[in-house]
C-alpha cells in the first residue's frame, strides 16, 4: 500500500509541476514590441498640413472612444503615435495577435475609421520592421519581451 502511495504522489506531484510550468509560460509575454508594431504611410498629397492635422485628430478621438467602448471580439484597439516630426507615418503597437498586425490594422482602418472619418486619405501598411524608439512608437510594459531598445 505504501508504494502504491508513493507512486500516486510521485504522478500528482508531476502533474502538479507540470500545471504550474503550463501556467508560467503563458504569463509570459510572447512578442518582441519590434514584432507588434505596424507602421502605416498617409499619402497627403491633396491636403494642406491643417487638413491632414484635422484627419489625424479625428483618428486619434476615433480610437479614443473605441478604447472607451472596452474590449471587441472583432477590432483589437492598439497603442498609437503620430510622430511629430512624420506627419505621413502613423504606428500601431498590438499587445497581443501580433503575427497578424497587417490584416489587424487593414480591419480597423477600414471598419473604424473609414466609416467615422471624413475624407480618410490613401494609405499603404508597410512591412518594414520598425525598432521601437521617440520617433516612431515605443510603448513598454508586460505584454512584450524585454528588449534593448529605448
């Protein structure tokens, strides 16, 4: 009877680690920021800099109120800048889906803001690695993997 205890405990107690291991891992952020930024180019070649700043505005009150709104199951609201210096750039930086950055944000421009924007201008999401820093996006906290970057 003794073995058989010992035996019971020796699988509980693997069992019991091995939940614990599952549970750590996926604490654990998943994504570099690098991978979760998505940098998209405005083409404001037909605005003056005031309208181009009036379009940025709506955007940013657009997203605002979305992140009002809490979580939907269909539109991952992310952090964003508009760099000063970059006008034309805008960056989006996910917390979680990051391999699907892309069709991400073509989903939110086009059910977001297409809708609630007037005259949205051409654009084109890129798939240039950005590297987090002031003059692009550089958002830092627990849902990313610990980087060099600053």
């Amino acid at each position: 009877m003794a073995g058989k205890f010992k035996s019971v405990l020796a699988v509980f107690t693997l069992i019991t680690m091995g939940m614990g291991y599952i549970y750590a891992a996926d604490g654990e952020p998943t994504y570099s920021r690098q991978e979760c930024i998505q940098k998209v180019i405005f083409d404001w070649d037909d605005r003056t800099p005031a309208e181009a700043e009036e379009v940025i505005n709506s955007v940013a009150k657009v997203l605002r109120g979305e992140w009002k709104k809490g979580a939907r199951e269909d539109v991952q609201i992310p952090d964003f800048a508009f760099p000063f210096a970059n006008r034309n750039e805008w960056y989006l930086q996910y917390r979680e889906g990051c391999d699907q950055k892309k069709s991400k944000t073509a989903h939110l421009i086009e059910n977001i803001f297409v809708p609630a924007v007037a005259r949205m201008p051409n654009y084109v999401i890129t798939d240039e690695k950005v590297i987090p820093s002031p003059r692009t996006i550089a958002v830092t906290g627990e849902s990313w993997k610990k980087d060099d970057y600053e």
